[in-house]
C-alpha cells in the first residue's frame, strides 16, 4: 500500500466475472446522508477505468444512474452495486443510503460485503448513527477502514476529523484508529483556501501529487518528511502493536529499523483481520482529470488490505426443515448457496435478484430452488419453489452486463425469478437449503392508504406484494377491525418512496387516509336489557323475546355466554340462537361500533311461541337484548396499550422521558445497557405513538431507537372517549 505507481486500465465496457473467491473484495461504503459515499464510488470507478473521464459508462448513463426517485429526491434510498477491477481483482463496490429511513438497506449491504468503508465528512464529522452502526460492525468482527471526505470545504480539518474519528471509533485502544496518509495543500487561492493537491505515505515517505489529474509519485522535500515523523512512528508502533510478531515492537523500540515490506505485510493482516482501522482522505476528480485525490490509495487498500470472501463466516445454514448443515467457506464445488439481497423490478426483463453467493457456482438458465421463511408476520408468506433463473449479469447504473457464471463469494444480478424476495436463499433444486435470515429493523410507522380509483384498487393487491417482496423491512397489514389497508415503514421518507413506486413502477394511485386504532368497548357497571322480537304480518310470523344480564369481567376474558333460563320459558334449541345473536351483535359494538370484550352475557328468562319462534327470530332478540342492556349503562371505550422499549444515549434519557410521560405513559423503570446507554421501558397507549418513530428521531438526533408490542386494552380518558364517540356519530 502506498508504493504502487501503475494505472490501470480497468473494466469499460465490459462485464466483470470473477473465477475465484480470492479475486474477489466486497465492500460497503456507509457513512450519513451527505457525506460523500456515491460520489466516492463514481471516483473509484473513474480511477479504476470503469467509466470515462466524463464519469460515463459507454453506453452513456453513469454509474451513479440507479433510481429515478433518487435523482428527484437528491439522495441514495436504496442498496446499489457498481463493480470495478484493479490489479487483477474484482472490488463489489456496495453503496448504501446514509439516510435512517433506509436502514433496511444497509443492513442488506452489510451482509453482502466481507468488510466496511466508512465514510466521514472532514465539514460534518461524525454523528451518533455512524457510531452505532460502528459498534454493530466491531459485534461481528467486521474488517473497516476510514475514508475522510470533503477536504475541498473551507471548514475541512482532516486532522481534527481524525482525531474524532478516534475517539468515536477506537474505544480504549485511539491507536488502533491512524492516517496512512496526510494530506498536502497547495498554495492559498483568493479566498485563503488552500486546497489539498496530494497526499504523503507515512510508510512510503513517498508524495503522490494529484494536482495534474492523476497521480504523480516524487520524493518530498526534508522539511515535508520532518512534519510527518512524529506521525509515521505513531502509525508504525500502531501497526506493531497489532502484529502477529510479539518480539517485533521490543526491537523497534530498541532502535531496530523494521523495513516497509513487513509493516506493509502487518498493516493488511491487522485490517483483514479487524483489529486495525487505517484512515485515508479522497476527493473527486476536477473535470477532465483521471484520478480523484486518494482514489488509487484506497483502491490499494481494498485489494491489498481487505479480506477475501473466504475470510468471510458463513452464516448459518440449514435445511429446509430445520437441520444443521455444514459448509465449506467459499467452495465453489460446493452445493449451491446464494441469498437474495436487494429485489428489484425493471420495466423490461421484470423482476431482478441481487444474490450475494456463499457456495457453490451459479450459471443462467440453472433450475434453483427458492426458500423463504420467517416473515410471515411482515405480509411473507413462506415459500419453497423451484424456479429456472434466467440471465446472470452484472450492473453498471441502469444497465445489466451478461457474465457466464458467479461463484462463491461473488455478487450477481439475477433475472427472472418470479417468486424470490430479498432475504431468500437459493440453492440446488434436488439440496434445498436456507440461510439464517439477517436482523432487520421493525417497521413503526403506519401508513394507511386506499386506492384512488377502482381501476387504482384492481391493481393495488399486486402493487402491495411486489413491494413487500422487495422490501423486508415494510410491513403490510390488512386490519380486521379497522378494514384499513396498512403499510408499516421506517419512517416519512420510507413511506413517500413506497407511494413513489406504486405510482411510477406499478401504476396504481393510492389516497394517504388517517390511520385508525382498533379500539374496544365494554361494560363499566352491570346492566339488563330485554329484547323483544315479535312480528304478526300474515302467514307465518315471527315471536321471540329474552331477557339478560351483562357484568363486566377482568381484561383478557373475552366474552362469556352463561345459559340460566329454567322451566323451558327458551326452548332449548333456541339458546345458541341467543348466544349466537348477542356474539354477533357484540362484534359490531353498542356504543361507538367497536368490539365489545370482556363480559359475562347470562340468558335469564323469555318466552317463546310454538308456531312463529325460529332460530333467526332468537338471534334478533338477542342482539336487541344487548342493544338495549348498553343504552342503559355506562360504557367504557377501551384503546389498546404498548409496551414501549427505548434504547437511547444517556444525553437524552431526560427528554425522552417527559417526552413518553406527554403521552400519556406510565414509565415502568430504567437500566444501563453497555456504556453510555440507557433503555427504558413504559407503556404508552397506542393513540399517542402513531408518529413516534418520527418524533424520537427527532428528538435524540437519531441515535435512539424503540420497540413496541401491545400489552392490552383498558379504560381512554372520559374526555377522550367522547371525541371518538362524537366522531363515530357524525359518521367520521
């Protein structure tokens, strides 16, 4: 790293195949929302001859060119992959949305990639989602380094930048966080800016000038190796430190001159290996230039210091019924498997898969089988189907590149699997296997929609489950109680580019409509109530009355029916009949038409006639009996309550707190999760937490993240109650 002088030619204009997993590197970039990610990865692509000097493939998109929603909303929302070549080996290049809306697809990115780049702007610095996003890094041993970006802004500072760096990202151990590189600046412009027109290897002591376009490598001057000393040896004991060679610092720090070579050789294991975390500086190439500050470096710590997908664990895999298999890391021989990681529609070959592959090698027009489970409560069905894929290829932007096969540890873009969502595994039609799904963020933020038009709702069933299937991390509902059609997002940003797609891919237009909680009514007091159904018209007539008793019972006992009629005054085959009417009437609701729960409804008396009494005259009369039980007695609407967890930095435990406590929450206690972070458990009812996923963001900078599951129904505020039950009046 560092001493490397050649270009390349790259990879234009064709796809790009790998042969072994040794040939491969899978890289994410992650970093917030501007700070430089996608343009890094068009200034990699132009290093590495992927695109011309113009930043354009040869069939004229650019490599950035994935999503049209994108380019409306000025920012990445979706997983993309731009693949590039240097020195032989093939870099996946993974770009993600540094936007918390979109988490669902860094986390697919995460899994797809064998090691992380993270990005920081030297303008924003570091904020506490890439700190959290860090820590979910080092829990799986995920190799990363440190990419600086924005060195062109007046306000850029890269020392400082890395400084904070290492004390976001190195814990206890600062040094385990260091530059390779420093920067160099050029002469002040008229605005006293000096921009950075090379970099200086610390272990090289070599310039690399970028101030013509591409890299020039020159010998810097004594006075420019003396401002690097003090940090060349700090990179240096760093480096040692982490070496495998424990006599190596001793004879350092006795005055031993350790060559290049072996700390170049120390540096790559400690990156591949995660316990060193090296920090570069890039920028984007100036107009007409053919390198981009930092590019050719970074690249070489890719191919040099990033691990190969054999180094990669293999999550687990089992078969389809739930036995334990074990797999070679990386085989290529071996049984095929592959994970779905990003779905995908394109308006002219359909449905497109991009599969990370774990084992084994895929080729076009292979029969694979496809396995999905463990979703089900996202509006996923489990699926096991066998299905003929069609061409394998590589994307560049929009455009789809034929390759003749992928092998393990390789990524590839898969056309017609009809049935295949992101998360599923695919494998061999005659060995079905299925991999450990990876974690994925719950979806809280309800949105309710209804279609436009009826040409909008023959469509939108479709629509809805070609979104879900590309989309794991939206949930869709059909609730039973409120009959509203509910799309669970991870925020306002999720939510207004699912309506996008609907509109723009799926051609169906929805109308946003105020979401509805599933509300509950019972008793408050005991009550009677007589329902008297009798009708003489002629012919046959119809003659049933009952008299009953409703008493409210504790929350969760549903609804009991207790038969205390003697003497016969109820025919014994017209009781169900009673039963059943008042159970019907019950679902419906008495006062504001919600369901009515807990109580016991006890059949006391009535009177029948041998002629014109029926079973449907007896359910009229039961319902009428309860109808009549409820305008006569005080009736509690009920709303359901969630226990809510949130786990948040200890900066804002205070503000969260009074904010759950504004909800009408009822804080159930605190405890200390790590360091620096508290969760905190309430229960607030479900009324009050419709936007909260919204307004927590907000609220701690989007370093906090909650949970809710719904613990039970109980009394709403009489003031409250009444709102709803003035609304359910005007028929609102």
């Amino acid at each position: 790293m560092g001493d490397k002088t050649q270009t390349h030619p790259g990879a234009a204009g064709r796809a790009l195949a790998a042969d072994q997993p040794t040939s491969v590197r899978n890289v994410v970039l992650v970093g917030h929302s501007g700070s430089g990610k996608t343009t890094l990865v068009e200034a990699l692509a132009l290093t590495a001859g992927a695109v011309n000097r113009a930043g354009r493939v040869e069939d004229g998109g650019t490599v950035s060119d994935y999503d049209d929603i994108e380019h409306r909303q000025q920012r990445s929302v979706q997983l993309s992959l731009a693949p590039v070549e240097w020195d032989g080996i093939k870099v996946n290049l993974l770009d993600t949305p540094g936007y918390a809306d979109f988490v669902g697809e860094l986390r697919a990115g995460l899994r797809a990639a064998d090691a992380a780049l993270f990005v920081v702007s030297a303008s924003d610095g570091v904020d506490g989602s890439t700190r959290m996003l860090w820590e979910e890094c080092a829990a799986v041993g995920m190799p990363r380094a440190i990419v600086i970006t924005h060195l062109e802004s007046a306000r850029a500072d890269f020392e400082e930048t890395t400084r904070i760096c290492a004390e976001a990202f190195g814990g206890d151990d600062p040094d385990a966080v260091l530059p390779l590189y420093l920067p160099l600046r050029g002469p002040e412009g008229p605005d006293g800016h000096a921009p950075v027109t090379g970099l200086i290897g610390l272990l090289s002591r070599k310039l690399f000038d970028y101030s013509a376009g591409e890299r020039k490598d020159s010998e810097p001057g004594e006075d420019q190796l003396s401002d690097i000393e003090e940090a060349r040896n700090r990179l240096i004991e760093g480096i040692i430190a982490e070496s495998e060679d424990e006599t190596l610092m001793d004879r350092y720090l006795g005055g031993e001159q350790v060559d290049v070579k072996t700390l170049i050789e120390d540096l790559e294991r400690a990156v591949a290996r995660g316990s060193f975390f090296p920090v570069l500086a890039a920028a984007p190439a100036a107009e007409g230039a053919r390198q981009g500050l930092g590019t050719v470096e970074l690249l070489e710590l890719i191919t040099g210091g990033f691990p190969t997908p054999f180094e990669h664990p293999l999550p687990g895999v089992t078969t389809v019924d739930g036995k334990q298999r074990e797999l070679k890391p990386c085989d290529t021989g071996g049984p095929l498997v592959a994970e779905v990681v990003k779905t995908s529609s394109d308006p002219y070959v359909g449905r497109i898969s991009l599969v990370r592959m774990f084992s084994g090698t895929l080729r076009p027009d292979q029969t694979v089988h496809v396995s999905g489970h463990g979703l089900a409560d996202r509006g996923h069905e489990d699926h096991d189907v066998d299905e003929k894929i069609g061409a394998l290829s590589m994307p560049f932007g929009k455009q789809q590149r034929p390759v003749t096969h992928a092998v393990a540890g390789d990524l590839v873009c898969v056309a017609k699997l009809g049935r295949a969502e992101t998360g599923d595994t695919l494998s061999a039609k005659d060995d079905p296997l299925l991999m450990e799904p990876w974690q994925m963020p719950d979806p809280l933020l309800p949105l309710a929609i209804q279609a436009h038009s009826k040409a909008d709702e023959d469509k939108l069933s479709q629509g809805l489950s070609r979104l879900v299937a590309e989309d794991p991390t939206m949930r869709l509902e059909q609730n039973q109680d409120t009959h509203q059609v509910v799309l669970w997002c991870l925020g306002e940003a999720h939510a207004d580019v699912a309506l996008e797609r609907l509109r723009s891919r799926y051609g169906v237009q929805v109308d946003v409509v105020p979401h509805r909680v599933s509300l509950r009514e019972t008793f408050a007091a005991k009550a009677g109530g007589r329902g008297r159904h009798v009708k003489q018209s002629g012919g046959h007539g119809q003659y049933a009355i009952c008299e009953i008793e409703v008493e409210p019972l504790p929350g969760g006992s549903g609804i009991e029916f207790v038969d205390k009629v003697v003497g016969g005054a109820v025919p014994r085959q017209f009781i169900p009949s009673v039963e059943k009417g008042v159970r019907a009437q019950a679902a419906k609701g008495v006062a504001a038409g919600y369901p009515l729960i807990d109580v016991r409804i006890t059949l006391l008396d009535g009177k029948a006639h041998s002629v014109d009494s029926s079973d449907a005259a007896f359910q009229t009369a039961g319902a009428l009996a309860l109808r009549e039980a409820a305008a006569g007695a005080r009736i509690h609407l009920l709303e359901p309550v969630a226990e809510v967890t949130v786990l948040v930095g200890d900066d804002y435990v205070g503000p969260v707190m009074s904010d759950l406590s504004s909800r009408r929450g009822r804080l159930l206690g605190t405890e200390q999760v790590g360091t620096g972070r508290t969760l905190i458990r309430a229960e607030v009812p479900e009324f009050e937490i419709g936007r909260y996923a919204v307004d927590l963001r907000s609220l701690s900078h989007g370093t906090a993240r909650f949970d809710r599951a719904y613990a039970r129904h109980e009394p709403m505020p009489p003031q409250i109650a009444e709102r709803i039950r003035e609304q359910a009046g005007d028929g609102g």
